[in-house]
C-alpha cells in the first residue's frame, strides 16, 4: 500500500515499536500541515532521541501512512484501513482516479516504486501503540486560547451520494406547474439536511454537486450531490441518515414536509448510495493519559490544554482497532484547513511535537513499568 515506517531500535527488540504517524498526502490547493506537521515531527522525534542518546525499552517508529485523505484515489484513510485488516486489500488496489483518468491505486503504486513485497497488515508490520499529531482543523482551540488538544476520539460519520431525477425541458417554454426539476430539488433537499442535522446537534454537509444536461436555457434533469453527515455518537448519524431519507423521499413525491421553506414539487425521484462509514471511535485511556501528561508538562499551566473529540477522521481511527491510539491536537488559524490558507505558528508546531514526543516516552516507561492495559 505504500506506507513507509521508519524504527529506531529500543533495549528490547521482542516487542513491537511505538509510533507516531499521520500522513503526507493531501487535498488539491490545500495546505502545509495537515497530516505533513504529524509525519515531519515524528521524524523529528527518532532525530532527536539519536542526538541525546535517548535510551527507551520499545522501539520508537514513525509511519507515513498513504491516500489518508482519498481526494485522488477516492476512499478515507485506505492504507491504515487495510493495515488495519478493516478495507480489503483488492478494494484499495481497484480504487480508480478522480476525473476520469485510467490510473488505479495499485497501478499507481507500481509506477512510483511503492508497492512494496511486504503485507500491509498489522500481522505483519504490529504497533504496540499509535500517537498522531494533527492540526485541529477547527477553530475552538484557537478561540479558546488553547495551545494543545488532548484527542478523546472521532466522531461518527458518512458519507453518501444523492441522485436526483427529473426530467430536462425548455426554460422558456415550460411553466413552473410542469417542471421536474432535478437542481431545484436538490437545493431543497441540502437545505433541508442542514435543518435536520441541526436539530440533532450534528452536522451535514455538501462538497460536490454536479448537473445535466448543464444547459443555460435547459431545466437541469439530473443532479448528482454528496452528503457527508457527522456526529459525536453512532446513533445520531443513523437518526439523521433516516429522517434525510424519509423526508427526501416524501419531496420528490411532491409532499411537503413540516419544516419552514420547503415547498412541494412535481414528482421526481431520488435515489441514495452509501459512500464510506466511520463509527464512532474512543481512543486508549492510558495513550489519553499519556498525552495529557506530556500536555501538562509542556505547558505547565492546565488551562493551556483541553480535551477534545476530533470532527475529522484519521488514520489514528483505524491503528484504535488494533492498538493502543491517540491523537495531539494544536490549533489552526481561524480554522482554516483544505486550503491555502491553512496555517498553524511555528511555536504551536513545535510544542505539538514535544508533547507527541514526551507521549510516547510516558508511554514506553508506562510499558517497561508494565502499567498498561491491553483494553481500550
């Protein structure tokens, strides 16, 4: 799959490293640090541990993990996935490009050199523990004037495509009262998966959104969209996922429903295809132990650091299926990430990076102590 790991020895060598990870791809015109900040400060971490001659019972490693973000192979964090044994190996190979290219992942791979002769599985390549850091993403630590997060786990998400079916007809020549209008539905169904997302504290969101026959004087007959639904509990995706659902269903049919703004429509169809799930993931007390510790120290004051629930998914979501994870987060100004603009000070990068190394340390003297557990 094109992971790459780096070890550097520790006094045992019966027992599986502990790394720290994340990413180095990333989305088109994006930024400088999302993922790229976790993978740089691990490598950072093993340079410093050889500078001062750092002795510890585990090996420490760092892993890049590869096509965390999906946005040219189009699937989530697929390299951990399959490390993880969760997305099968043929499903990740078979992944095509984005925009109509012929290139598949495992084409890719090959091309570059990085397909590599060795499973991509935890079997073969075990961690005892994964530690990430990451950019918030979001705007609370910053707002709240904190320096680090300390990452409890992810929330739920989903994402799904919506198809709308209508029929293409002449602007000029056909009335409202005959319209079926595919983008007009669409606009209504989005909206209306906003209000139901709010009303149950979660979110909803479309990121893309295409139309035929994309004509200036022609009613648009289909649309295509995506709808990324996320929340804090498993349940509360599902409940939002239903209630989209059995409300779009009564919109095309014409019925309205009881929200303010929606409005019936001539009949039209709609159809749904789930994309991608992540449930709900917890994260391993005694790596959140770890960090808050390392925070604590770091900063020396506990009103500097926070807990948090990360919004985004991470590799980190898949390594908590098969070892002991958790996550660092520092904050991003204004919030901003997937864009140019992205932008975290130099001052939080390298606080961020010492406590993901003070993290993995209180771990390693926690195992040489034999304080761990093996449930999360």
């Amino acid at each position: 799959m094109g992971n790459t790991f780096a070890v550097r020895p520790g006094r045992r060598s019966d027992v599986a490293p502990i790394y720290a990870g994340s990413h180095l791809d990333t989305q088109p015109a994006a930024g400088r640090y999302d993922g790229i900040l976790g993978v740089l400060a691990g490598v950072e971490m093993l340079k410093m541990l050889k500078d001062h001659q750092v002795e510890t019972e585990y090996p420490i490693g760092v892993v890049n993990w590869t096509n965390e973000e999906g946005a040219r192979f189009p699937m989530s964090m697929v390299s951990s996935g399959v490390w993880a044994e969760d997305i099968p190996l043929a499903r990740a190979h078979n992944l095509q490009e984005v925009g109509g290219g012929t290139a598949t992942m495992e084409s890719e791979l090959k091309r570059i050199g990085y397909l590599g002769n060795i499973p991509a599985s935890y079997r073969s390549t075990p961690m005892t523990a994964h530690f990430e850091l990451h950019i918030e993403q979001g705007p609370v630590l910053e707002a709240e004037k904190k320096k680090i997060g300390v990452v409890q786990g992810v929330q739920a998400y989903k994402w799904f495509t919506v198809e709308v079916e209508g029929r293409a007809s002449h602007t000029g020549t056909t009335p409202f009262s005959a319209r079926a209008d595919a983008l007009l539905l669409a606009a209504k169904l989005i909206t209306h998966s906003n209000r139901i997302a709010t009303n149950h504290s979660a979110l909803a969101s479309t990121g893309i959104l295409t139309l035929s026959p994309g004509s200036v004087n022609t009613v648009p007959g289909h649309v295509r969209f995506s709808l990324d639904v996320r929340a804090a509990a498993d349940e509360i995706v599902e409940t939002v996922e239903a209630e989209t659902k059995h409300d779009f269903a009564k919109l095309a049919k014409g019925e309205p429903v009881s929200t303010e703004g929606i409005q019936a429509l001539p009949q039209l169809s709609v159809k749904w295809t789930t994309d991608f799930e992540s449930p709900a993931v917890l994260f391993h007390k005694d790596c959140i132990d770890s960090v808050r510790a390392a925070a604590k120290s770091v900063l020396g004051d506990d009103r500097l650091y926070r807990d948090m629930t990360s919004g985004a998914g991470h590799d980190s979501v898949y390594t908590s299926k098969r070892c002991p994870t958790s996550m660092v987060f520092v904050p991003s100004r204004k919030g901003i990430s997937h864009h140019p603009e992205e932008w975290t000070s130099s001052e939080d990068c390298a606080l961020g990076a010492e406590v993901l190394c003070q993290s993995v340390l209180r771990y390693d003297h926690k195992m040489a102590l034999g304080g761990t557990s093996k449930s999360s």
